[in-house]
C-alpha cells in the first residue's frame, strides 16, 4: 500500500541456504528452515529460530 517501507512491515522470511542470508537479514522474524551448515551457525549465533522439517537420511541402514 501507498507510503508504507519495507521497514515498517513485519516479515516472517523462511530461508535454507546461505544464499538467503540478505532477505532473512531483512525480516522481522527470520525462521532457518532445514538450512546448510553456514546458514545454522549464523541463526544460532543470532538467536533466530531454526526448523529442522525433515529427517535427515538414516546412512546407518543405507549400508
């Protein structure tokens, strides 16, 4: 709508890799949904909330 900023708006942005680490940055609630590594580190060193959605790969009975 006329006359409101990216900045007066609450976003919830959901990102996975590190390539979103601008939009997230950006958001008023940022959520790491099943992130790389990098991305993990960076929301848990700032306090954002991570999800992990999907179980990752059992190797232990891909043998």
């Amino acid at each position: 709508s006329r006359g409101r900023t990216w900045d007066d708006t609450i976003t919830i942005c959901y990102g996975d890799s590190i390539n979103d680490l601008p939009l997230l940055e950006r958001a008023t609630h940022p959520v790491v949904t099943n992130g790389d590594a990098r991305l993990i580190g960076i929301a848990k060193h700032r306090g954002w909330q991570t999800l992990q959605l999907f179980a990752a790969p059992d190797t232990a009975s891909a043998a």
